[in-house]
C-alpha cells in the first residue's frame, strides 16, 4: 500500500507539472511528464499484479530520476527570469507573440465570449460558430501557421463583428509584417468596442513599426488612459519618446511603467541611457544597477556602465566593467577601445594599446580606435607605426570626425617629414663614412 501511495503521488507530481506547461505555454513539459504518468501508472498496475521483479524495480527508478532531472534543467531554462503575477495573467489572457512585442491577440475563452454575447442580434448558431473560430485561429497562431489564422479569425468576423476578431486579425497581421493592413483591422476593433485597450496598443504598435512615432505615441496615451494600470503602454510611450530624442518624458514613462512593473528589464535599462543622455550620470548608474539585478549577463549594459563609472571617474570598476562586457561579448570593438582609453587614463598605456589594436582587429574601419592607438604609440616615441595608424584613422575617420582628421593630417606631416629628414642624415652619414674609408685607403 505504501509504495501504491508513493507512486500516486509522483504521478499527481507530473500532473501538475502537465497542467503548469499547459497554461503557461511551456510545451516541453507536457511529453516528458507524460511518459512519467505512464511509468508510475505501469508501475502500480505491476505491483497489484505481483508480476514486478527486482530488477525493474531498479530500471524504473532510474527513468523516474531521469525524468526529475529532465523537469528541473526545464524548469532552470523556462523560469530562470522570475514569472510574476502580473506576466502569468497576461499569458492566461493573451497569445504569446514573443520577446519584446507589445502587441496583443485574447485567448481567454472567457473573454472571447462575453465579446461575441454583446451581439445579440445575431442568431446563437452564428455567435457560437463565431467563438469557435477564433479559438482555431489561436490555435493555428501557436503553431505559427499564421495565414491559417487569419482565415479563422476573418470567418469569425463575417459571422459576429466581434471587437475580439479585429484585434486578433490585427495582431496576426503584425506578426506577418503587414502593418497598414494591421492597423485598419485595429481601428475596427476599437469602432466596435470604444473603451478597448488592447485595440489602441495594437494601433499604436503598428504606427510605430511604419515610424509614424507621433501618432503611435497618442495611440499609447489613449492606451492609457483606458487602463493606467497597465505598465505596457506607459512603456511603449516611453520607448517613442526616447525615439523621438525627448528623453525628460522618457524618463517620466519608464517611471510610471515601473511603479507597475518593476522588473523590467528594458525599462531600467532604456531610463539608463535616457538619464546619461541628459546628463544624470549618478542616477543613469543606479538605473543600470536595478537591470543588472534583473539581467547579469548583458554585454551591452556592463559596457555602458564602464562609460558613465569612467566619467565619474572611478576608473577601476569602470575597467572592471569592460571586462564583464568583453568576456560577454569579445568581439566588441568598442568594449575594447574604451577600456584602452580608461587603462590610459591611469597610465597602464603598454594595456591600453594592445586594446586598441584587438579593437583594430575586431573593425578595420574603426576610426575611433586607430585615432587612439595612433596616439599611444606616438606616445611611446614608435612614430613609424603611429604615421601609418594616423594615416589608417584619416582613412576610416567619417566626416563628424573633421576636427581630429585636421590634427591627425598635421601629426601624420611632421611624422613624414622627420622621419624623411631621419633617412636622409642617415644617407648622408653612410656616404660620409663611406668617403672617409676611401681616403684611408689612399
């Protein structure tokens, strides 16, 4: 009875874990615990049979331990980013699109139906044929098979002119790249339904794809407006202003989306470089040190806080910060250069130049570097090598570089002139001594 109630509970475990993969939409649970429900259920059929021999108790063990460390490698992969609360209700109530787009499709079976009860001028029949479809074109979204989606939802559409229709066909229509297309069915999804939030966000989100920003941007807002409690569409409005240059009423958005949602990434990491472009360098770090909590392993962010920690001038963390970012990213020749400028700056110049000749060798066309390793190694009295980065920098340099192209012309100059003048007292003092032998020889 003992080892019957054990294995029960294991299969009550997979369960469990079936039903978490359905709802969240981590699929790669779902078969693994499957066979875990078979093996426990073979497993207690066995034992009421007495036909179960030591042997395959043991074999049996093992693919149960198999399978536990299976779900916990899932499990480490799918949550290794914390789901909150408020990311589960949005994956109950709408299709996954994926990483960073803000548009939505409804799945919630609920909601799709108090959508298509609204109309109760059309005949039952229809109005549930209507629900149905939109249900198979969620699931053909899920599969990526999106034509087939949209045919699903248009159907819906002739049947019910349902607010949740719209929006979905405008949201397949997103994911397909037909923005114009995306935004017509949008506008219908909020003509039939005024107060809908998601049809404005869906609006919005195809304005901006088409870099219409100043409309995308009062689509946001009116987003809002509807629901001031969602952290998305303050986010959003947030990243057109930080398109559009207005970094003050950037900053401002991404507040307002944290207050919401306080661990986003993108946020933290967008108010950072808004906060730098305006100067807060103080407080541009402290945003950047609320995204590394979130995301550690983000070249990109290790090598911006190197800038503003180089500027503040506190050189070794900066440096420290650069070499997060490079063994992140090594091929990032900026990461590279800028940490050859901060080892220069504390006077390590023999580090600083192997940093900007990887730099070099990462972008032959990077004027930045080839400037800075010109003069290092004028520095270090290697003129030779410095006239030829001089003349690498000159050729790679574009034109907002004017200035430095002025002063490197006149350094490559002087280099070319004493390095001729250099040849020519040597010439002459191989000829002099030359002469000098054939008169001794006289």
């Amino acid at each position: 009875m003992y080892f019957v109630v054990i294995n029960a509970l294991i299969g009550f475990f997979f369960l469990f874990l079936i039903i978490i993969g359905i709802l969240l939409k981590y699929h790669s649970f779902i078969p693994i615990n499957a066979i875990g429900i078979l093996i426990v259920s073979a497993t207690i059929f066995f034992d009421k049979t007495q036909d179960i021999l030591p042997g395959n108790v043991i074999l049996i063990m093992l693919a149960l331990v198999i399978i536990f460390i299976t779900d916990i490698i899932f499990i480490f992969r799918d949550f290794r980013e914390e789901v909150t609360d408020v990311e589960a209700k949005r994956r109950q109530r709408y299709l996954i699109v994926g990483n960073n787009e803000h548009f939505k499709l409804v799945r919630d079976i609920a909601l799709i139906k108090s959508d298509i009860e609204l109309h109760k001028n059309i005949p039952l029949a229809d109005r549930v044929q209507a629900a149905e479809l939109i249900k198979q074109g969620n699931q053909f979204f899920e599969k990526e098979q999106y034509q087939d989606a949209l045919e699903q939802y248009d159907l819906s559409c002739d049947l019910v002119k349902s607010s949740v229709g719209y929006l979905n066909q405008s949201g397949v229509l997103l994911k397909s790249g037909q923005f114009e297309d995306a935004l017509v069915f949008a506008q219908k999804a909020a003509e039939t339904k005024s107060n809908f939030y998601e049809a404005y966000l869906n609006q919005g989100v195809a304005l901006e794809k088409m870099k219409e920003f100043s409309d995308a941007l009062k689509k946001y807002e009116q987003a809002a407006k509807l629901n001031p409690d969602e952290d998305e569409a303050w986010f959003c409005a947030a990243n057109i202003l930080f398109k559009m240059g207005k970094y003050v009423q950037a900053i401002n958005n991404y507040d307002k989306a944290l207050a919401l949602q306080g661990k986003n990434f993108d946020a933290w990491y967008y108010k950072g470089i808004a906060l730098q472009r305006t100067g807060k360098l103080a407080e541009a770090l402290r945003a950047f040190e609320q995204a590394n909590k979130l995301k550690s392993h983000h070249a990109k962010l290790h090598y911006r806080m190197g800038n503003i920690l180089t500027a503040l001038n506190r050189d070794s963390e900066a440096i420290a910060a650069y070499e997060k970012s490079i063994r992140l990213n090594p091929e990032s020749e900026e990461a590279w250069n800028n940490l050859g400028v901060t080892l220069n700056k504390i006077g390590r110049l023999n580090d600083a130049l192997k940093c900007y000749e990887r730099a070099t060798k990462i972008n032959d066309k990077y004027a930045e570097a080839w400037f800075n390793r010109a003069l290092a190694l004028d520095t270090l009295n290697k003129t030779k090598k410095a006239y030829e980065s001089y003349l690498k920098f000159i050729a790679a340099a574009p034109e907002a570089m004017e200035q430095r192209v002025e002063m490197a012309k006149k350094r490559a100059n002087e280099i070319k002139l004493k390095l001729k003048n250099k040849e020519h007292n040597s010439l002459f003092s191989f000829k002099k001594r030359g002469a000098s032998k054939s008169k001794k020889k006289k």
